[in-house]
C-alpha cells in the first residue's frame, strides 16, 4: 500500500510529464526489470522455502533465507519496489518525482523493518544477527561482492 501511495504521488508532484524519450525509457524499464527480477526472486525463494511472506507478522517466519539475493540484500522485496519507484520518477523525467522514492524508504526503513529485524532476532537468534552483521540492510559496497558470488553459485 505504501509503493502505491508513493507511486501516486509521485503522479501527483510531476502532472505534466511529458513523453519519454527513447533513452529514458530503456533506463526506466532495465531498472524495473532489475526491481521486479529481484523482489521476485526473493519471494520464489521463501516460498521454497516453505517460509511466509507475511511483512506484517514477521514472527512467523520458519526458515531464515539467506541465500540468492537475499546473500545481496536483508530487504530484496522492498529495494524492488524502491527500483519500481525510481524506474517510474526516471519515466516521468521527474527529479520532484525522486521524492516518494526516498520517502518510501525512509517509512520502510524506520517502521517495518524494525519491527521485522526484531522478530527475526527472537525467532533465529544468533544465526539472524550473523546475517545481519554480513548482509547490509539495503545495498551497499558489500552487496557488489555477495552478489558476484551468488551468481557463481548459481
């Protein structure tokens, strides 16, 4: 519901966008397919897994994932729907469109994966917080590496 709203309005603080050009286009759509690839990639793999996809009971995760690009990222499905974000502000020429984008994570951040860092802490104790000291929360220098290495495992 939050990546609707965002999305929304980022409709709403660029009204007049105008057709997009060919280059912004292709960057548009080679990041959502990124965003899509990887939230969906993450969602295959807790399914597998036999685990819940549930953000809002986060306690009852069975197993922890962390291979795939979960190895890349803690938080795959919503940096998929940030890339969404930024793909739709890079479609809409829009820098004020930027802004959902940020304010999408700054809410994710703060308020839902908190929660979820908590409950995975209590459910898997030490194996999660090892997971989290090697694994960064969003994307960072270290995702670079994790994410050559899982690609040579796959």
């Amino acid at each position: 519901m939050l990546a609707l709203a965002a999305g929304l309005a980022q409709r709403a603080l660029s009204p007049g966008a105008t057709r997009p050009s060919a280059p912004r286009t292709v960057v548009a759509t080679a990041v959502a397919g990124g965003s899509v690839g990887l939230a969906a990639s993450s969602a295959r793999a807790f399914r597998r897994h036999g685990t819940t996809l549930e953000p809002f009971d986060p306690s009852q995760a069975t197993v922890l994932v962390t291979t795939g690009v979960n190895a890349v990222t803690r938080n795959p499905m919503y940096v998929g729907m940030a890339g969404l974000l930024v793909a739709h502000a890079v479609r809409r020429g829009s820098r004020a469109a930027l802004l959902p984008v940020a304010a999408f994570v700054v809410v994710i951040d703060r308020f839902q994966v908190g929660a979820e860092e908590r409950a995975l802490l209590a459910n898997f104790g030490g194996a999660y917080d090892a997971y989290r000291r090697s694994v960064p929360r969003w994307l960072d220098g270290r995702s670079i590496g994790a994410g050559g290495r899982a690609l040579r495992r796959s």
